[in-house]
C-alpha cells in the first residue's frame, strides 16, 4: 500500500501513517456513531473510543510508521516472490484461517439456562461413564497392575481391563455461602 502511494502521489512512510491514521480515527468514529444510534449502548460507545485512541496512540509512539513500512514490506516480498506450490497452500490455509476465525466470531456467546443445560449435560455423561466404570464385573479389576496382558493369537496384545477408580469420600451438603462460591464460579466458567 505504501509502496503504491509512493509511487503514485511520492509520498513518505511518515505521511502514509499519518493519512492511515486518519482513515481509521473516521473509520472508529462512524462505528462509535452508528453503534451509539443503533443500540444506545455505552459499550459500543467506549469500544468506539477504544478504536479512536489506538490509532493515535501508536501514531504517536511512531508504530503507525512501523506499521506502514511493514505492509510496504509485504507488498515487495509479492512482488518480487515466485509463487511456488507451498507458497499457494500456506495462503490458502491461513485465508481458510482467516474465514473460520471470522465466522467464529458471529456466532453467539452460549450464556444463561443454555450454558447450564449443557454443563449439566456434560456431569451427567461424566457420572454415567464413572458409574459404568464401577459397576464393571469384579472379574476384569482381577488381574494386578505392572502385569502385561497376555498376547492375542492375531499378535497383537490384549486390551488392558481398565481398574475402577477408588470410591470417592461422602461430600457433605453446601453452606449458602459455598452455594454462592458455586454459582459465580459456574457463571465464570470454572468447575
């Protein structure tokens, strides 16, 4: 980009920086209005300042410079590099990135009584698959640990019975506040 306005208008680093720099102050400043209009939400209003202050700030420390003389860099590596089939590939996986990363990113948050359904879902299999693994026949928990299994006619060897695990200690019912602890640590994500 600077490259081609170099070319074109004979312009600096310094001044590409500065003219980006604007363009992405307006750019910020119309999300900050339409935002503001659209939902009448002071997050969207100081996410839009956010967006506002990052250009100048890194204006400022002379980052934006940096910023055009990197893109001014990849511009020169296309030009002067061969497209080879690794090459190719390597743009086809990150742009393949790129689209996953932003459709990611429109998917909605899962929150609320979904985010809880699916939590509890998640404990029951845990419990199903723990009390599956207790309720094994005695027969397979038989053979001690450290012994390799006995090898099968086909060569391969025998799949090792798996050892259910100790029982766990009787877990005494919650206080109101451990119930509290509980439920800010579940609304954070963290069992």
């Amino acid at each position: 980009m600077a490259a081609m306005l170099k070319s074109m208008f004979g312009l600096s680093p310094t001044v590409t920086a500065i003219i980006l720099t604007i363009v992405l102050v307006v750019v910020a400043l119309a999300y900050m209005l339409f935002g503001w209009l659209r939902k009448r939400s002071w997050r969207v209003m100081l996410r839009g300042v956010g967006f506002v202050l990052i250009p100048l700030g890194l204006l400022s420390m002379g980052l934006m410079t940096m910023l055009v003389n990197g893109i001014q860099a990849i511009v020169d590596w296309a030009n002067i590099t061969v497209m080879s089939f690794l090459i190719m590939l390597g743009l086809i996986v990150a742009g393949i990135g790129l689209v996953a990363y932003l459709i990611g990113s429109f998917v909605p948050q899962v929150v609320g009584d979904e985010a809880n359904k699916r939590r509890e879902a998640i404990r029951a299999r845990k419990l199903a698959a723990l009390q599956s693994v207790n309720q094994a026949p005695s027969a397979m928990s038989a053979s001690p640990r450290g012994v390799a299994p006995a090898p099968v006619p086909g060569g391969a060897p025998a799949p090792v019975p798996a050892v259910a695990p100790a029982s766990s200690p009787a877990v005494a019912p919650l206080t109101d506040d451990d119930k509290e602890v509980d439920d800010i640590l579940r609304r954070h994500g963290i069992n």
